[in-house]
C-alpha cells in the first residue's frame, strides 16, 4: 500500500479487498472488552479540518485512540489558520511537532494531494474529503457495509447492482464511491436531475437515468447523496418540494424497493429533502452501521498506512 491514502485511485483491487478485511478483524477485536491494540503506541495522529466534520472527525479519532496512538486534534476555529496561516506554514509546524499521520478535511479539491506532494512533512496524508473532489475512507466503510450485508463479509461485490442518488456533482462521497463499487466488481447506476450531474460523467462508465422511478426493484443497495446547498451558487432544481418529489427516497419508493436492497447516507442527512424520515429510519437502513464501520474501516487505514503489514 502507498505511504498515503489520498483517493481510491490510490488502491488497487486486492488492496482494498485487504483493507477491507483488516478492517473485518479489527472490528471484532473492538467488540471484545479491552476494545484496544498497542499498535501505534508513540505515533502522533494530527486531524487536520479546515471544514466541519461530526462522523468523520469523531472515527478517525475513535479510531487512533483504539490503536494506542497519540491524537492532535486540530481545527481552523481557535488556531492561526483562521488568521491565514498558509497550508505549507501549518504543514511545517505539524512536521516540527512529530506528526506520524495527518488526517485532512479541505473544502479546495487536491489539498490532501497538495500536503503530500510538497513534501513539507515527513509523515502519511489521509485525504478526509477535499472540496468536491474525494473522500476515500468514505467509501471504503460504504463498501465495508455492503459487503458486510450482502456478500457475507468477504470477497469483492462483483454482480451487485448499486444506484447513487441526488446531487453527484457536489459529491466527493459520489466519486470516491464510483471508483471503489466498480473496481469491486458492482454495477453502478447515477440518478439525478442533468443540472446535478457533472459534465464528464459520460467518461466515469457508470449508467446514468434522470427518473428514480424506473426499475425501483431491481437495486441491491440505494446510496441517497445529501444535497449540498453551502456548495451551490445558482438554483439547480425549482424548488425544494419538487426536488424531494422526484428524486427523494419517500415510503412509496421504499415500498417498490427489493425485499434484501439495502439504504445508505453517508450523512449529515437533509430529512424530508433527499430522504423521509421513515426511509431513514426504516429496516432497510444501515445508515447508522455505515457510522459503526467508519471507525473500523479508519483503523485499518491507520494500521495499513502507519503500524507496517
Ligand atoms: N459522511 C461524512 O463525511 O460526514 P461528516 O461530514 O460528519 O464527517
């Protein structure tokens, strides 16, 4: 595995199919009731956000605390970033502090690959989203809960059919998980309005549909995408309502849903818009195992990248 974890270009097959399954073991070493391994006793994990995070921020530190290392958690509210500390300037003390590992939240696309490539520090960069661009440890706990309620926690997903619904073109979850579903084997299919859906989305080798209605029954796991309103400048669709009618998972769609088709978010969730609360709640809804997962799947990033093979 690279010494960086910046987008899932970044894995091979085999790789992920390994991370996925490091993440299988440390998932149940977590359930036991030390829940810890010494593992990367004495590393410095940095989580660096320069945007805001509840799940993402939370399991990657949940998770190096669970491997014995040290957590700097470091946010542009309260530090000198807020008074325009350069990225390269912030990079040089994180490198002058020790740090074996920096996790990266950014809303400009390319900033994780930007602190790696510069070499201004010496340690690992895990791209924790940046703009609109990726969010590799996002998809991997994705495929880690596919995998886990549809292929009997092993393998790849080759043969499952995966629709990605709603605003794809603000969606780095969207692409990360384009890149992860098909080099895993799944079929992928992008439903959304033509003004959601990036220019290029022709070359991505997904099928795309605009109607969300057609041939509900015949996906094995639904992913609803959050509109992203803080990243919209212009009006993409009419209006909120409209919006929910034609591209919200409601109970009507949920009722046409096959009976072992699966519902994912990767959250935060806009109830009412995007999903209804009874979807999200429903027994079909594995959003809150996709939470669960993200702190085992982040571990095992941590360990792969960090505590060696
Ligand atoms: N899915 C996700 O990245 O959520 P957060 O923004 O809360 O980290």
């Amino acid at each position: 595995m690279n010494r960086h974890l910046l987008s899932i270009a970044d894995l091979s097959k085999e790789e992920a199919i390994s991370l996925l399954d490091t993440a299988a073991e440390l998932a149940r070493v977590t359930e036991t009731p030390v829940k810890k391994l010494p593992t990367l006793r004495g590393r410095t994990i940095v989580n660096l956000f320069f945007e805001d995070s509840t799940r993402t921020r939370i399991s990657f530190e949940a998770a190096a605390k669970r491997l014995s290392a040290d957590v700097i958690n470091f946010s542009v509210k309260g530090s000198s970033l807020s008074k325009g500390e350069s990225l390269k300037d912030t990079a040089l003390t994180l490198q002058a502090m020790g740090a074996d590992g920096v996790v990266i939240r950014h809303p400009a696309s390319g900033a994780a690959h930007r602190l790696a490539s510069q070499k201004w520090m010496s340690g690992s960069v895990i791209n924790a989203g940046d703009g609109t661009h990726e969010h590799p440890t996002q998809a991997l706990l994705d495929a880690f809960t596919i995998r886990e309620n549809l292929k009997e926690r092993s393998g790849d997903l080759m043969g499952l059919n995966v629709a990605i619904v709603g605003d794809v073109l603000h969606s780095r979850v969207a692409r990360s998980n384009v890149l992860l579903l098909q080099k895993l084997g799944a079929k992928v299919t992008l439903i959304a309005p033509p003004t959601l859906l990036p220019v290029a989305v022709n070359s991505w080798g997904c099928n795309v549909k605009y109607d969300f209605d057609s041939d509900l029954n015949s996906f094995d796991v639904v992913m609803m995408l959050r509109v992203q309103r803080e990243r919209m400048e212009d009006a993409f669709f009419p209006s909120e309502r409209e919006y929910a009618r034609r591209y919200g998972l409601n109970a009507a769609r949920l009722a046409q849903l096959n009976s072992r088709c699966i519902v994912m978010h990767p959250g935060p969730m806009n109830r009412g818009l995007e999903i209804s609360a009874d979807s999200a709640d429903s027994d079909k809804s594995v959003i809150v195992d996709q939470v669960k997962n993200g702190v085992a799947v982040r571990m095992a990033a941590l360990y792969l990248l960090l505590g060696g093979e």
